[in-house]
C-alpha cells in the first residue's frame, strides 16, 4: 500500500510477490506448477489473471499492462524457483523487472548493471551448437527417457536402448549419472531452441525488425509453437525439486533469449551486449503467453490482444 501508484511502484510489487511466492509460500509454488499439467490449471491461471489485474487497476495501469503483470509473473513464477544462486537470481529479476517496467508500464529506467547477463556467462547458458550432434542425439534420447519414467530411471543403459547405442557410446559423452543429467538438459535446451527457430521462421530469413515482428506474431497464435515452450517448463520443474541439478536448471532459466538476441543484432544493428536483457525479457515473456491465456475462455484471441501490445510498445516497433 505504500508503494508509489505507478509502473514503478507495480514492478516493485511484482518483485515483492515473486519473492513471497517462491519463497515462504514455495510449497503452495510447486504444487500450483504441478498443477499446470492438470485440468484444474485453468481455474488456478484464472485466480492469478484476476489478480494481476487488480493490481494494475490498483495502480493506475491499464487493463492491457495487467495481462503483461499476469505473463511476466508466469514466467517467473516457475524460474525464481531455482535455488541455483539466490542473490545473483534476485539481482537478475530485479533488473528484468526493471526493463519491463520501463518497456511497457511506463516507468523510469533503472540503471542497467549488466546482471542479467552475468548471470547467462556464470550459469554457463551457451548458446546453439554447443553440443555435437552425437551427444544432441543422446541428449534427446534422455529427454525421452525422462518423459517416461522421471530422473530417477535415467540411467545410461536405458539412454542407450533409447538411442539404439551402446552404454559405452553413451559414457563417452556424458561420464556420470549427473553428467548424463546436465547433459540431456542442457541438449534439450539446445534442441528446443532449434525447434522454436524453424518452426514458423527460418532465423536465417528474418533481416528486418518488421518481419522479427511478424515472425514472432505468427508464433503467438501458431499452437505447435507452445510445445518447445511447454516442454522447457517441464524440463526445468524437474530440476527444481533436486539440489544437485540447480546448476542444469539454471541453464535453462538463463539460455532464454539466446537466438532473439542474434536476430535484433542482426536487424537494428545494436550491439549484443546491448540485447541480453530485452531479448531475454521479450523471450521470457513469450514463453509465459501460452500458460498465461490458458485461463481464459479464449485463448487464442487473449494470445493475439497480449502480444498486439506486447510488440507495440517493443523498443524496436519505434524504430524508423
């Protein structure tokens, strides 16, 4: 209540209920993105929409800015779990809030610290083509594997009858049980990555900020393009319940934006370490739009309105 009645004053109580949320409310955290897989997702989605937007009419916002609280909290709501490196993770939202504050509810820029980018070096989010394509293959293999029976059956015997490999082709490239694991996560981020770029737009054909822009429109309303999103979610949600994979989780939370970032320095010319952090935020933002408008009656069409004034208020939408 004593916050100021503005964007500002609504980033910092976006901050505030992320940290309580996945802090001392963590337990009522996990079971709500558990039940995201469930049918009663769409009623406890619904609560959170109510609430964003009352929080945006509590603070002078528009209806449109509260939807942006909604997906903004949904992306996080599951990637602040991480218990990888909580005051680098904080710091990190902090300035992610900060940008969306400044892109799209009209408040004052913070500084730019240059956080969440440390955070992308320090996790070791690397970007596509980090793996060969031998180890992307047993990769998915274990990503399969994980679908089926959960971390606890990945072992490399069953990657390997998944593969159609050797035990001994599999320990070649992942050595460990927990180097199998961070291995397939990381791999899979990599695969989804490549899956998201090809599957409206080749990244190679996008050489203007109009056609980024009508690229990444097509991917709001296209439902194949959820699954890459989906399962990134998935992926990260079962490392977060095991303290020796925080570090392959973080792989996750922080590889956001990679291919987004190469695309805008391609299109306006700015530099990439310009780009992490509003690459990174629009890719967050993205990814949440899907669980975000599951709540509604209308999916689709909540997915278009959202991303009509996600996109026009983008720093590169003025651009001439």
């Amino acid at each position: 209540m004593a916050l100021p009645r503005n964007g500002e004053g609504a980033s910092l109580a976006l901050e505030h209920v992320l940290a309580e949320w996945t802090g001392p409310a963590r337990p009522l955290a996990l079971l709500y993105q558990e039940a995201l897989t469930t049918e009663a997702a769409d009623d406890w989605i619904g609560l959170w929409r109510d609430f964003w937007l009352r929080l945006a009419k509590a603070f002078g916002l528009s209806e449109a800015q509260g939807r942006l609280l909604h997906v903004f909290f949904e992306s996080e709501a599951l990637y602040h779990l991480s218990r990888w490196s909580p005051a680098l993770e904080r710091a990190a939202l902090a300035e992610m809030a900060g940008h969306f504050a400044a892109a799209w509810l009209g408040a004052s820029p913070r500084p730019a610290l240059g956080l969440t980018a440390l955070a992308e070096m320090s996790a070791g989010a690397r970007p596509h083509g980090s793996l060969t394509p031998a180890a992307l293959q047993i990769a998915e293999a274990a990503a399969e594997v994980v679908e089926v029976v959960g971390l606890p059956g990945l072992t490399h015997r069953a990657v390997a009858h998944k593969a159609g490999l050797t035990t001994g082709a599999v320990t070649h490239h992942f050595r460990t049980v927990d180097d199998l694991v961070a291995g397939a996560i990381r791999g899979q981020v990599q695969a989804i990555g490549q899956e998201a770029d090809t599957s409206l737009t080749p990244v190679d054909d996008i050489r203007s900020v109009e056609l980024f822009l009508e690229a990444t429109r097509r991917h709001a309303v296209n439902e194949a393009a959820a699954n890459p999103s989906r399962r990134r979610r998935r992926l990260f949600l079962a490392t977060v319940r095991r303290p020796e994979l925080a570090s392959a989780g973080a792989v996750i939370r922080f590889s956001h934006g990679g291919t987004m970032r190469q695309v805008l320095e391609r299109t306006t010319g700015q530099p990439a370490e310009q780009l992490t952090l509003p690459a990174g935020v629009l890719s967050r933002l993205l990814s949440a739009l899907w669980v975000a408008a599951a709540g509604d009656p209308d999916p689709q069409a909540t997915r278009i309105a959202i991303i009509e004034h996600l996109l026009s208020a983008a720093p590169w939408s003025r651009q001439p």
